[in-house]
C-alpha cells in the first residue's frame, strides 16, 4: 500500500542528521586501523567475543570493518550512495552490537545508542533520495 501523503522535509534537516549518524563510524574507523590491538582485545573481553572469531582472526575482521566504515561512513557524510552506505553500515553495525554490547547489561546505554544510530541509518535506506526544495 503506497502512502499518498506528502511530506516536506527540510533538506538541511536531512544533511545534518546524514552527517551526524555518519560521524560514530568515521571515528570508529580510525580506531579500527590505528588502535588494532586495543579493539580485539575488547573483543576478547566481550560476553559475545567469540562472534568476533567466527570468520578467522579478529584482526582481519578489524582492519576490514574499519576499511569498510571509513567508506561507507564518508559515502553516507558527503550523500554518495546513501542507500548503499547504510546498508553496509547496518551490516556492520549488527554484529558489532551483538559482540560488544549484548550481553553486557550494566551498561545499557551503548546498546540503545547503537539502536538510535540504526535507526538513523534505517531512514536513509528506506528514503534515499532528497534533494534541496527550490
């Protein structure tokens, strides 16, 4: 059933939230590459840390997820290809969540935190497409 509403949308809106959901993966990115050892050793210590080994060693698994965060973080920023930026980014984003944060109900907060940002990027994989209001 399609929705006949129209919607107005503010572009700057649109750029701000792209640009702010974008930015946790960009960051994160840097830590994947820069700072290897300490991210799989938060694997390790994580209640799900196994998650983290199950397609070889975690270190390859780092350096990918922050290769592909940092493309995909920086496609979703500059509004290239957002559907398939958030995608992408969503595919990472899961298993990250289940592996760190599941599990570890003392700090709740970094679990929702991530449900927000997929929540952010759910929006622009089911709206793609904005352009500015002339």
């Amino acid at each position: 059933m399609k929705n006949t509403e129209e919607y107005q949308i503010n572009y700057t809106s649109i750029l701000i939230l792209r640009i702010a959901t974008s930015s946790i993966f960009i960051v994160a990115s840097l830590s994947h590459l820069f700072q290897i050892e300490k991210t799989v050793n938060r694997i390790a210590q994580a209640k799900f840390g196994f998650i983290g080994q199950l397609l070889g060693p975690p270190e390859i698994a780092v350096v990918a997820s922050g290769i592909l965060m940092l493309i995909s973080g920086l496609s979703l920023a500059l509004g290239y290809k957002t559907r398939y930026a958030a995608i992408l980014l969503i595919a990472i984003l899961i298993p990250i969540t289940i592996t760190i944060q599941v599990g570890q109900l003392t700090t709740l907060g970094p679990l929702f935190k991530n449900v927000a940002i997929l929540g952010g990027l759910l929006f622009f994989t089911m709206n793609p497409k904005f352009k500015k209001q002339k």
